[in-house]
C-alpha cells in the first residue's frame, strides 16, 4: 500500500516532484505511518497465530480429556444434529453405525428419541444440565441400561455422556433383594421366636435384653417393657451370677464355644425362684455381635430326678436306703476311713421273731412294724449316719467316725428305744425286739462287705444268745459277747 501510493504520486508528478520542506514532510509521514501500519499488523498476526495455538491447544485437552472417558459422549449442534461422537464402554458395538451431522432419531443407541431430544431442547432453553436413563431396546433378553447426562457446551453445542448403569442397576436389584429377604427372614425369625415353646432372650455384648419372646414373658411374669434394656444377670439368682456371667463372656469371646448351656436359677417378677436349662450361643446381627437365650422350666424335671433318685436308692416300704445304695454309702465312708485312719462301724439288726408277727396279725402290720421302725432308728442316727434295709426284716446301719465302743452304746440306744415303743395297727398295740451285731473296723477288715459279714455273725450270736442283745464281732481267739 505504502509503495502503491508513492507510485502514484511518482505518476502525478513525474520528475516535477516538488522540493521543498512540507513535501518531504508529508512522504517522511507517510512513511512513518505505514511503518506503523506494518507493525500492527504483525503484532496482530501474531496475536491471532498466538489465539489459534492456545485454542487448538485447548481443542486437544478437551478432546484427549473425553478420549480418556470410560463413558461415551456426543456433541450436538443447536439444531441437534451429532457433531462427534466417541465411543466408550457399553456402546462399542454402535461405533460404526453413527453418522456425522445425525439426527437423534438415526441414533442406534438411543430407545426413546422423541423423549431424548425433548431433554436436549430443556438443557437448551434453561442452561441446566440434566441426566436421564432408560434400557436399551436390542437387549431384552440381556438387559442393558444407559444413563445419558445433558449439559451445555460452548454457547451452541449440547454436550451428552453416555455411561453403562447395567452393573449398577444389578447391584441395586441384588442389593434391594438382599434387603428384601433380609426383613422377610426377620419377620420369619421373629414369628419363629414369638411362637417357640420356650423362653427366647435376646442381648447384647453388655448383656442389655433388646429382644424377648411371649414364652419367656410368661415364664418370668414381667412385661416385654419391663424385660428390655434390663441386663439379663438380673434374671439369675445372685449366688450364680458370676458363672452365667462366664458362661456369657465365654461365647462371645471365644469360638470355640458356638452353644453352651447349663443349669440355673431363676428369678420371677414376684421374686419366686425356678429352675431353668439356660442355652446360649452367639451370633452377629447388624454388625453386632449378641448372645441368645433359651429358658427351658426344669423345676418339674429337678423335682421328678430327685424323687427318681430317691426311688432308686430307697426301700420303696420302709424310705430306708435300699442294699445297693447303703453299701456305695458304705464304701465310700469306708474307703475315706482308711485313707484318714480314721473308725467307722457297721450294725447288723434285725427284727426278733418278725415271722410270727406276720402269722399273728398279718403282713400289713409286719409292714407298719418295718415303717415304724425306721422311723424310730431315723430319729436316733447322725446326719452323717445311714440306715439301709438290706434283707426282708434285716437292716444296717453305717456310723462314719464311731469307734467300737461308741457303735455300742448307739446300738443298746437303738434296741432299748425300740423295745420300749407300741405299734398301733387298727384296736391292736404290737410290741417287738430286735437283736444287733456290731463290728468297728480294724487291720484285719479288707472290706465293707466283710464289715457286714463279721456283723451279721456278731447279730447271729445275739439271737442265739436269747435275742434282744447287742453283741460286738470278736476275733475268734479274743470271743466277747455282751448281753442286756
């Protein structure tokens, strides 16, 4: 320009140019602007080349930011038609199937395109980006689920993610369902304790109750608020607290011990004392761990063992211990007397003449004869004592810590009480005596039974000596007797 213009003037003047001052002044300002116009316009080349880096620049973060998306994405003009599109997981079988310049209805990808474009037009008009998901209709066997999140891009342009929600959806299903079967097995368990036909306790680590069933109510007579938020020690009678409280402690603690249960006792609302079969095992509940209770009533079950034992171990006419149970007594108190040198004595009695008792007033009155003289040695004898009906009017009675003087003098107690007290069977007294052997121990008895041998031949001495006597066993070379 600058050149073109001084071409021109060169025409106009030809070789007439004028010289003079204001002349060289307007060709020396000319020169200086068009200077001025060139470096301009370089500055400004190079600030549109510098423009054009920085945005090219830009362009590629952008593009490798959405090129290193797991989702796809697609890019919208204002009339909606697809300027790109970059294909991600979950839609990599459309890749080859999209079209430049598309519209939403030739997308492959997308199920709903009238539903689709109407969210297009939405984050157009309102700036507000938005999400919508829906299934993809080529899986209907094999569900599949897109989530597509709208947002505007540049001033012009809709920018669309599409992500693969298939896993997500599955897990919420799996996860629903869980929870589903969750509160269904709840309800069951509950139903289950509610209607079982013993007391069900449930507590904490602490022991705190959180749960108790009708049974368990009934059983303690407290209501289910009364029962709740109470420790369950208080429940157990004092004196076997600390054991449940190990028992407790020790299923929780160690996991081994998955069910253990014992014997305790109880207390109710009105503070009566049962005995129950207590169970317990751990289990862990909404991240907690608790202990579980079963209550089972044994006090009928204690009471009906003992009067079994009781069966077992006693004359079922007399209550005196039967034979099998006086000589385990005996043995025992024999086997502790050797081991602590100690003296224990065995005394052999039996009825004088208890056949014709039977024959004179009849086997009813020999029976009361037999009741009524156990009651009487009962009431003579120790604690530690024991009296046993080991034959059909034969009795024994074991003395632990008697030495063979003290064994006497209860036996002649023993025969005069006897001899002194009436029987009354209907209008009828009946009087009778008995005879009594004694043997203490000493080095040459080995035994318990031998100790009633050597008894039963001091009794067989005592009757043919006259009977109603008591007669000590003598070693044979050393033969006493001593009569009343």
């Amino acid at each position: 320009m600058h050149r073109l213009l001084k071409r021109q003037l060169e025409k106009i003047y030809a070789n007439d140019r004028p010289d003079d001052d204001k002349w060289r002044a307007l060709v020396a300002l000319i020169d200086e602007a068009y200077e001025g116009f060139e470096i301009n316009d370089l500055q400004l080349q190079r600030a549109l080349d510098i423009s054009s880096n920085e945005l090219n620049q830009r362009n590629g973060a952008l593009s490798g930011l959405l090129d290193a998306f797991p989702d796809s994405t697609a890019t919208f003009n204002r009339k909606l038609r697809l300027l790109e599109f970059r294909v991600g997981q979950g839609l990599e079988r459309y890749e080859s199937l999209v079209a430049r310049r598309a519209t939403v209805s030739d997308l492959p990808f997308i199920s709903n395109p009238a539903c689709f474009e109407e969210k297009l037009k939405q984050v157009q008009e309102t700036k507000v980006p938005c999400h919508y998901e829906y299934q993809l209709t080529q899986h209907i066997t094999d569900p599949k689920f897109i989530e597509a999140r709208i947002s505007p891009f540049d001033e012009n342009k809709l920018l669309v993610v599409f992500r693969d929600i298939t896993e997500h959806r599955m897990l919420e299903r799996l996860r629903r369902e869980a929870f589903d079967r969750i509160n269904k097995t709840e309800k069951q368990l509950r139903k289950i304790i509610e209607g079982a036909p013993v007391g069900m306790v449930l507590s904490d680590h602490k022991g705190d109750i959180f749960l108790v069933n009708a049974f368990a109510q009934r059983y303690f007579d407290f209501q289910s608020d009364q029962l709740i938020g109470q420790n369950s020690q208080q429940l157990i009678a004092l004196s076997q607290r600390e054991r449940y409280k190990a028992m407790s402690e020790g299923v929780l603690n160690d996991p081994t011990q998955k069910f253990v249960r014992g014997d305790f006792e109880v207390i109710t609302s009105n503070g009566s004392k049962l005995l129950a079969d207590i169970g317990m095992s751990s289990l862990q509940y909404d991240d907690k761990h608790w202990v579980a209770h079963t209550f089972s009533d044994i006090t009928k079950r204690k009471r009906l063992e003992a009067e079994l034992r009781v069966l077992a171990s006693t004359d079922p006419l007399t209550g005196a211990l039967n034979r099998r149970q006086f000589m385990n007594n005996a043995n025992q108190a024999f086997a502790a007397a050797q081991r602590h040198h100690r003296h224990v004595s065995i005394l052999a009695l039996d009825v004088d003449h208890f056949k014709g008792i039977n024959d004179n007033y009849g086997h009813s009155v020999g029976d009361t004869v037999l009741i009524r003289l156990v009651d009487k040695i009962e009431s003579m004898l120790r604690k530690q004592d024991s009296l046993g009906r080991v034959g059909g009017e034969e009795f024994a009675v074991l003395l632990p810590d008697t030495s063979s003087l003290e064994s006497i003098a209860i036996a002649e107690r023993i025969r005069e009480g006897l001899s002194q007290m009436d029987v009354e069977c209907d209008v009828r007294k009946v009087q009778f005596t008995v005879s009594i052997g004694v043997c203490a121990n000493s080095p040459s008895v080995k035994s318990v039974e031998n100790m009633l041998d050597l008894a039963d031949i001091a009794l067989y001495e005592a009757k043919r000596g006259g009977r109603n006597r008591v007669v000590e066993y003598q070693p044979p070379m050393a033969k006493q007797s001593m009569s009343v």
